[in-house]
C-alpha cells in the first residue's frame, strides 16, 4: 500500500529531496500519526547536524555538542548527500569545509530556523506569554551601559523574553544577519547594502576619555583639540571599530599626528592603560560615559571632524519575530535622546 502522509503535516511533504531519510531505516511498519511524528522530528535533527557542523568544520566537535555519537553525525550527513546528489562538505584533513552547494543547502537550513523561530513568537503572542528570544550583534561601546539597561527597561514588561548578545564590529553584524544567526544588529558605521536593511540611524560623536587627572582635564574646559592629544601617549582601539575609523579618516587630511603606543580590541583594557594620567584614548559618546569618576570624557573641538552612525539594521525581506520587531521598536525610543531628537530611518 502506498505510504500516507497525516494531512496536517505539510511542512514533511513538502519535503520531498529528504523524506526518504524520514522512514525508518529497518523498513519496519509504522502508523500514520508516529510516522508523521518521527518525520517532524527527524528531519529538525538531521538538519542541526549539518548546522552544527559546518559551524565548527568539525564532526568530533558538533557530536559533542549535540551530544550524539560522531558516527551518527557522519551517517546523517551521508544519507542527506545521497539524497541531494552531491557533497554538503569538503572532507579535508583537519576538518570538514562547506562546498558551494552545501553553502546553499546550510542557508536554506538557517532560513527555516528563523522562521519557525517567529512563528513560535507569533503563536505566543496568540496565547499572550510575550516570551521567545531576542537575538542581537552590538558594538562593544554599548556593552558597558547602553545595552544593558535598555534590556533591563525591556525586561520590566517582557520578563519571560531571553536575549542572546554578541559583541562585534559592522562586518561581524552583516555577516549574523545573512547567515540567520541574528535577528538585529545595533553597530556604527553599517554602510548601506541591498540585503541589509537600515531601520535606524543616529549620529554619534567620537569623544577623548582620559583620567580625571590627566593634565588636559585640568580647568573648566569640556573639549579639545588633537593637536593638544599629540603631545601624550595616546591608547586606541582596534582598526575595526567604529571610532578608530572616524579618528583615522580624519588624521589622514590633518597635519596632527597621534603617538599610538597601544591598540587593543577591548575597551575595559584601554580604559585600565588611562591610569597611568598621561595616556588618552577615544571612544563613542555612547560608551565614554562611566560610573568611574576618575575617566572623564572631553568633546573633540577641530572642525570638520567627522560624526559616526549608529545603525539599527535587520535582514531586508526577513519577517522577524514577534518579539524581535518589539524589542527593535522600542529601541528607537531610546535612541532618539542620543542623537539630539528622534533617530531618522534610513533610505
């Protein structure tokens, strides 16, 4: 007798590439509900297993993780290229590496994650549990303060919602996006782009922090001028960053020149170098503000220096969840203040 599907599982026939890795594998006889049942679940595992390797190129690694044996990574892994006809993966000696059609194949994996991630979000919005995930790349100079105390206002009113937070720069974010593994990124200088969608722009200013001790923090002064900074050691971020790009496109027309005697990818090191109450650094205004009342923030006085954006971007043509889209809104509202009124949307 022919095999028949259970009629409200459309999301198994219309998987037609892979339904035969959905039967049992002995052949054995099943019954219209658990045969549907074992479908949903097994093709959800078989395609993590891909996921996972191709996130860490390594089978050893994602059976660990998924904590299942290795050879039954490898056999899953087999058994779906038997059926696409051709290899997901490069076996390599040291590791497993995507080939051109496993790339399309772990995209079209990711995709269907981030869907039914808001389609949970949605049927919970329904039942009015306002809980599911927020998932979200950010500048590092929102980590201190920003960031953690717009997620704890959210929070007040959304407390079952769980966020997951990485830190990085504007070519880290596009990358999450496109690869699924973010819902929003919130970064200076996200340049425009096709796939990228810009929601929100605020400008930003870069700012001088040095120890309240530093002689330049002496007086009533609020600002001053590069030129002032050449003569101390000066401390920087890494080229990543959103700062040290605006800092670098300026110097780069100006005859002042900056005696960079330490770069680093980390803000609380750079932070830690000021005591010494010479050095100077910079950093968005955002993130110069601190509850350390020995690291004061002075505006940047030349004219014509250049002001940064951050950006509050998503995947164009991506519906997010419904608790994403929340979370996204509300941040607008708390942005605005920071660019001297309400964030403009970008075209």
């Amino acid at each position: 007798m022919p095999e028949v599907m259970h009629a409200t599982c459309p999301g198994v026939r219309r998987c037609a590439a892979l339904s035969r890795l959905l039967r049992c594998r002995n052949g054995n006889g099943l019954s219209r509900h658990d045969r549907c049942k074992m479908g949903r679940m097994n093709h959800l595992r078989l395609l993590r297993y891909v996921d996972e390797v191709a996130r860490v190129g390594s089978i050893r690694q994602a059976a660990e993780r998924l904590h299942v044996a290795p050879s039954a990574v490898n056999r899953r892994i087999q058994d779906i290229e038997d059926e696409l006809g051709t290899p997901v993966f490069e076996r390599l000696p040291r590791g497993m590496r995507l080939t051109a059609a496993g790339e399309l194949f772990v995209r079209y994996i990711r995709g269907r994650a981030a869907e039914l991630e808001r389609v949970r979000s949605e049927i919970e919005e329904l039942q009015g549990l306002r809980r599911g995930s927020v998932r979200l790349v950010a500048s590092q100079a929102l980590a201190p303060k920003f960031l953690p105390g717009v997620i704890g206002e959210f929070r007040k009113t959304h407390p079952l919602v769980g966020f997951d937070i990485r830190i990085g720069d504007h070519v880290q974010a596009a990358s999450a996006l496109r690869s699924f593994e973010t819902d929003l990124a919130l970064v200076f200088n996200l340049a425009p782009e096709t796939d990228i969608q810009r929601a929100i722009v605020v400008e930003q200013k870069l700012m001088a922090i040095l120890h309240a001790r530093h002689p330049l923090a002496a007086g009533a002064a609020t600002s001053l001028r590069l030129r002032d900074c050449a003569e101390y050691p000066v401390v920087l971020p890494n080229r990543d960053t959103g700062g040290r790009q605006l800092l670098e496109r300026f110097l780069a027309r100006s005859s002042t020149r900056l005696n960079a005697m330490v770069e680093s990818n980390s803000f609380e090191f750079l932070r830690g170098c000021l005591e010494d109450r010479q050095s100077i650094s910079f950093q968005m205004a955002i993130g110069a503000a601190s509850d350390d009342r020995n690291i004061v923030a002075r505006d940047i006085e030349d004219r014509g220096f250049p002001k940064g954006e951050l950006v509050l971007a998503s995947l164009r043509g991506r519906q997010l969840p419904v608790i994403a889209y929340a979370f996204a809104e509300f941040l607008r509202k708390r942005l605005g203040p920071l660019g001297g009124g309400e964030p403009h949307a970008a075209r």
